[in-house]
C-alpha cells in the first residue's frame, strides 16, 4: 500500500478536482467483491491501456481493486478532505 500512496493521492486529487471523489469512494464501497473482476480487466487490458496511462499507475489500480483491505483504504481516502 505505501509504495502507491503517492500514485493514490495524485488519483484523489483529480478526482476531487473534477468532484468525484465520494461517487469512485461509493461505487468502490458498493462493488465489493466485484472489484476483483475490475484487477482482471487492467491486466488483460495493460497492453492498450498502457498506452495512456503509465505502467505503475496501472499497477498501483490492479492491485488496489485484489485487495479489499486497498480498496477501502482508497475509499477513506477519497472521502477525506482534499489537500491543497
């Protein structure tokens, strides 16, 4: 987890300053188990994905969407007040 705290809070940031933060924390509250089939889609989309998005990034959403433990951490984080 710490080594993508930074790659969480850059993630946080945007999604605040585009005023999603609590819909991606609700959604990823309310998906459960479910976010485990999202891990599954950024691996097998890593090739096109990549792309657009740099690898560790897409790392860092792979493995916050396996673990459940990650997955609520982010949540918390995304529902805290943002930092300016």
């Amino acid at each position: 987890m710490e080594a993508y705290r930074h790659i969480w809070q850059s993630w946080a940031n945007t999604l605040h300053r585009w005023g999603m933060g609590d819909w991606v924390a609700s959604f990823l509250e309310a998906a459960g188990p479910l976010t485990i089939i999202g891990a599954q889609a950024v691996y097998l989309g890593q090739p096109l994905l990549k792309l657009a998005v740099p690898d560790n990034h897409l790392d860092a959403l792979a493995r916050l969407l396996e673990d459940d433990g990650q997955t609520r951490a982010f949540a918390t984080m995304l529902r805290e007040v943002p930092s300016q």
